[in-house]
C-alpha cells in the first residue's frame, strides 16, 4: 500500500471515528496516534543491500521473504554433506544460512513495510495481523477493516487506538472492552453505544463519565468533544 492509499484509507477511518477527513501527514499520524504500538522496523536486506521491513530485530542477517523464494526456486537451500569437525564448523556453516525472513505475508494482497501478514488486503506498517483489510501502524489483530493504531484486539470496524478489545465500532481510545460503538475514550466496559469518558459500566448509552443523559444532551456535548479532539491534533502539529 503506498502513501497516496494510506491517505485514502486514513480519511475513510477519521470520517468514520470523528467525521472528518485526516488533516495530519503520515508521519504525523503515526507520532500521534502509533507512539506506544510495537511495528515493524527497517532493517538491511543481507542479499541485495536493500531496505527491508521485521518484526523481529534480534538477528545479524536479514533476508526478505521474495528474495528467500527467489533463492529457493534458483539454487535451493539444501547443502552438500560434509565431514563436521567441530561444534565451531557447524555455526560457521549454519551462519551462512542462517537468515532472518522478513517482510512475511500469506494469501495478502497490497502489504508494504509490514511482518507476519495472514490473509489480509491493504495493510501498511503492520504486523501479526490476520484476516485485516485497510489497516494502519496495527499489531496483533484480527478480522478487522479500516482500524488505525490498534493492538491485540479483533472483529473492529473504523476504530483508532483500541486495545485488548473485540466487537467495537466508530470509536476511539477503548481499552479493555467489547461491544462499543460510537464512542471515546471507554475503559473496562461493555455494550455501549454513544457514550464517552465512561469507565466499568454496561448495556448503556448516551453517558458521559458515567452519568446518564438524554440524547440531545449528549449530542450538543460531543459535538464539542470531537472539535476539542480534533483541535489537539492540529495544534499538537
């Protein structure tokens, strides 16, 4: 995916979460929003010098999952026997094979600088996600479309920086919850829908801070909410 679809895709997930297109640049968006979230790193691919993208950077030789098949389907990676002498010529021998594969993806279509991608469409600095489409700075989720900075969560629609959560939708900033629609900043809650600044409650909607409003109420207020969330982007950039 490269940054003209990034940004496609960023002005879908704001117009869904705060209806309103992206104002932010992609390195901005990923300062704001991805600054905790564990993402692939740039490392050297050790066979043709190029950039490559891991999820994992502990190893001394890299080596991306085309170049690895490409070597495969040339020359293979099976060695001739030989008399072994020495537990020192075995690492020597294992080192010159020893590569680190990067830039993993299975049955995905249109994955860039990602690791550890499964069955997945349109994902961009990503990993260990599965069943993903439209997904940006994302690890460790699942059968999820249009999420920004999400973690270890699954089943999300158009949601920005949800973690450890499932079945959420339209929202931002939800830790620890299932089944939240349409709301902000939600922790450790249950079926809510409109409701922000809400904490340990459920089967609720039109809270704000756990206190119950009616829905014109609520309305007004998050109007305010979404232009002062907003405004913090902007100012902050």
């Amino acid at each position: 995916m490269n940054d003209k679809q990034c940004k496609q895709v960023l002005d879908e997930i704001f117009m869904g979460v705060f209806e309103q297109k992206c104002l932010l640049n992609l390195n901005d968006v990923l300062s704001e929003f991805a600054f905790d979230i564990k993402l692939p790193n740039k490392v050297i691919d050790a066979v043709d010098g190029k950039e490559t993208w891991a999820s994992s950077i502990n190893s001394n030789k890299y080596i991306s999952q085309e170049n690895m098949m490409k070597y495969d389907n040339y020359r293979g990676w099976m060695r001739p026997k030989k008399e072994i002498s020495s537990l020192d010529e075995i690492l020597t021998l294992w080192n010159k094979i020893n590569y680190t594969t990067t830039e993993r993806n299975y049955d995905s279509i249109n994955i860039s600088k990602s690791d550890t991608i499964y069955r997945s469409e349109n994902i961009y600095r990503s990993q260990d996600c599965r069943e993903c489409k439209n997904a940006i700075f994302i690890d460790g989720c699942a059968n999820s479309e249009y999420i920004l900075a999400c973690q270890r969560s699954s089943n999300l629609s158009y949601c920005i920086r949800v973690d450890d959560s499932s079945n959420c939708s339209n929202s931002y900033s939800v830790i620890c919850s299932s089944k939240i629609s349409n709301s902000f900043f939600v922790q450790d809650a249950n079926s809510l829908y409109e409701c922000m600044f809400c904490s340990h409650i459920s089967n609720r909607r039109y809270c704000i801070a756990n206190m119950q409003f009616d829905k014109d109420e609520y309305m007004n207020i998050k109007f305010e909410v979404l232009k002062w969330i907003v405004s913090q982007f902007v100012n902050n950039n």
